[in-house]
C-alpha cells in the first residue's frame, strides 16, 4: 500500500472516483503508514484511528448515497498544523499551555476542507508558539524528518511536512510568518505555497494574525506535488467576508505561453551571507530547465533583501515576544527550550518603543514600494529557501565556504517575502551529498499566486517529488 499513500494527492482522487479504491480502504492505508512510522517520526500531534475510520465510513456512505453531493477533495487523507482551529481536534501550538486545547468551531480554511469532502486524519506537531525553525516541544516530543532521523523536518510546520514526505498524509495546511511552510518543505522534499496573505482565509489560525503578522503570515497548502499544492489553493482560495485581510479575487490561470513573457530575475545568495555548493547548483539547475523551454531568465539580485530581513526580525522576533508576553508571564518554567531561546533571542535583540513601532510601519511600505519597484520587470525571482539542506535537532551554526553562517542567518532567505506579503512557492530540485533534498524557492509579485504556481508547476514536472526510503 506504501505505492498509494505515496502518489500525489491528485492521483488518490482519480483512483476514488473511478472506483479502484474506496474511501475507506484510502483511510486504511494512511493508518497503516501513520501506525507504521509516526512512532520514531513523532509527526503527529493528535491522532486517533478510530475517528479516521468513523469519519472514512460517513464519507463512504456519502459518496454512495449522493455523489452529485460530494465536494472536490471526496475522501482525501488530510492533516492540519496544530495551530489551526480544527473542531474536535487538539491545537495546543505545541505548549504546554495549551495543553488539551480543543476548539470548538473550525477556522475558515478547515470549514472549507470539510465542505470540499476532506477526511481529516488528525493535527500535525509544531515548535511551541511557532517561533522556530525546528519542530520540538515539551508537550509533544521532538519531530524526526524522514530522510534522516538525526536531522529536523524544520518549523514551524515540521510535523505537517514530515507526515506528507513519509506518507502519512496526502496533503495539509501549514502557516507561515517567517519560511513555515516553506523551510519545512526545502527540508523534507515536498512542495509547499506561502501565499498572498488573505488569498487562503487566515482567520481561526492561533494565535490570529494580528497586527503585524496580518502582513507576515498566512496559512498556505503543503503537498507531494505542486499539482497538489494548486488543487488545494483553488479548493480553499476566496473571500472571507469578516476577515479584515481577506478581499474579493478571482483567479486566473496563465497559459504557459503567458508564463513565457514574464521575465525571471535569479540569485543564488544574497552578498551577505553564504549558501552550499548544492544550493548553488539547484539554482542553476533550474535556471537552466527554464532557459530549455523558452524562458528568459537572468541574473538579478534586488537591493532591498537586508532592509526587508531587518524589517522582518524587528516584526517576527521583537513584535512577537511582546504579543507572547501577557501569555506567558511568570509560567517560564513551563516553557520548552526551543522557546526559552526565542526569547533570549528577543531580549538580546532590544525592547521596541512606541516610536519604534511608528517607524517599523512607516518603513514596512516605504521598503515593500521599493521592492515592488525593483520587480517591475523581474516579476518573477528564483533563489534558495535556505543556505543549508535539513541540519541536525540543536545544530545552530554551520561552516560553509570557511565562514560561521549561525541560525537564524542561514534561513533568511525565506524571511524577505513575509515582509512583502509576496506569493513565494517551493519545489524540490535535488539532493545533498548526504542525500538530503534540496529546494527551489519562486516568487511573484503580491496577489499574483497563480503566476508562482504556473511557474514551480512547470520546473516540479522537471524534478519533482522522491519518497524518502523509509516510507516505501
């Protein structure tokens, strides 16, 4: 059964309509997996078998009884980041905190899961508060990525990419303030979408985004394939009517020979700090694809990457400990490690003022204009998601090229795009010496999602997904 669980979410459907399996047998074969390898993957946040096979049975029954009454994800195994209010399900966002949180009602994007038919196989494991790049928790363990036991499937949605990489799920959602849907991806071999924020409704995500994560953050499709990730967003994509973010927008898919008069601006670092050998050649690689199918594609860097990273640490790492604050005040002893070094983070990173914050606003438009001036004709960028393939759980600083590249330097690459409420996709490209995968980031301007999908669809055809041995 690991042929099945394996294909690309797209597939399993074409199998349940024409009948070559049933809904439940799909919900018996993602059980197996999970029952199989979530004991040393540890992906999994809430799981129960029984509810699978309650829920698998309903959708059968559905299926049989009114099929003109199903949506278009019909008894697709899905799961969802444990920080996204999922009725029924625990969404502790990895703390102890939070421990047993249950929400009563869904967030919009599941409600739109549901309707579309989607049997949700259970909640998926995250950093604590989502503030890092690996998965780990005292709540619920550490997650393993599947390529590698001893490496991280990265944060903060490293149980959802790690359950879609082995198997375990078809495809899910993620969110992403600062690379979470994306590093996880680049991580563990899968596609992923960070998109336009308000596109895919946010609202129901936890903790909501506010502020300035109304700009930085979104809940975005993580799946095997890009074909996935795009069925996902269509499916989930439209107006949230009461979400402040959220705007009226009808998609429009390019022809590929639309795609072909876009000019593609890529840079294989960004001058400051330095990526491997292997992320280099993934780049080129598939510069050199798109360059094959007609494609103009040339070297551009633009010059705003280090005021939009600075932008970005000021909003994720200082506004984020101040908006935590309140939650967690005098209950540091509960707090995971992980966290514990956010906050340190945080605290050596200065207090923001009432003034700080006036100019951070000011600045986020004055440097996203300037951006979108320097896309004008590169409206479309490639580059790396992070300087390194998955490191090792605790690995906080890497040689590469003899130079010391620590943390949170070696994933900026990710971090630009938050600032931008940019489209950014990711695709697997290739892998490391030590076998890990390695993925390609594709950017487009805001509100232009379709153009990243059309894009990382074409090069995904090129390269595309790999099980990682343990899931076959």
């Amino acid at each position: 059964m690991s042929s099945i669980v394996l294909s690309s979410a797209s597939r399993q459907l074409t199998m349940l309509r024409s009948g070559a399996i049933s809904i439940v047998e799909l919900a018996e074969a993602h059980i197996r997996q999970i029952v199989r390898l979530n004991g040393e993957i540890n992906a999994y946040a809430d799981f129960d078998e029984e509810r699978v096979r309650t829920h698998a049975i309903a959708l059968q029954r559905q299926w049989i009884s009114d099929p003109d009454s199903t949506g278009p994800l019909h008894g697709l195994p899905v799961t969802i980041k444990s920080s996204i209010a999922a009725a029924g399900y625990r969404c502790e966002i990895g703390s102890t905190l939070l421990r047993g949180q249950t929400p009563d009602t869904d967030a919009e994007v599941v409600a739109r899961l549901r309707r579309a038919g989607a049997l949700i196989l259970g909640t998926t494991n995250c950093p604590e508060f989502l503030m890092a790049y690996e998965t780990a928790n005292v709540l619920h363990g550490r997650t393993r990525n599947p390529w590698d036991f001893e490496r991280t499937p990265g944060g903060s949605s490293g149980g959802e990419s790690a359950a879609i990489a082995a198997g375990m799920s078809a495809a899910g959602l993620g969110s992403d303030s600062g690379g979470s849907v994306r590093l996880p991806a680049h991580f563990t071999g899968i596609c992923s979408l960070k998109p336009t924020p308000g596109r895919i409704p946010g609202r129901g995500h936890l903790p909501p985004c506010n502020g300035p994560f109304n700009v930085l953050g979104a809940i975005g499709p993580m799946a095997r394939t890009i074909q996935d990730v795009r069925l996902i967003f269509e499916t989930l994509s439209g107006q949230d009517s009461i979400d402040p973010v959220s705007y009226p927008s009808a998609s429009q898919w390019p022809t590929e020979a639309a795609l072909r008069t876009r000019a593609i601006g890529y840079f294989e670092e960004d001058g400051l700090v330095p990526v491997t050998e292997d992320t280099r050649i993934a780049v080129r690689d598939a510069v050199h694809v798109l360059k094959q199918a007609g494609f103009q594609v040339e070297p551009f860097r633009p010059q705003a990457l280090e005021s939009l990273r600075k932008l970005w640490w000021k909003c994720f790492v200082q506004c984020g400990a101040m908006l935590y604050r309140p939650m967690i005040l005098g209950k540091s002893r509960e707090l995971s490690p992980i966290f514990q070094e956010f906050l340190e983070i945080a605290r050596n990173s200065g207090e923001l003022d009432a003034e700080d914050i006036l100019h951070l606003w000011t600045n986020m438009d004055i440097e996203r204009s300037r951006m979108l001036e320097e896309m004008q004709h590169y409206s479309v960028l490639l580059c790396p998601v992070a300087s390194i393939p998955a490191f090792r759980h605790g690995e906080r600083s890497w040689n590469i090229d003899g130079r010391q590249v620590p943390y949170l330097d070696a994933v900026r690459h990710t971090q630009w795009w938050n600032v931008m409420g940019a489209p950014a996709a990711v695709l697997p490209v290739r892998r490391s010496p030590e076998g890990l995968p390695i993925g390609l980031q594709v950017i487009a301007r805001p509100h232009e999602d379709e153009i990243v999908l059309g894009i990382a669809s074409l090069l995904d055809r090129e390269f595309g997904f790999q099980p990682p041995p343990i899931a076959l």
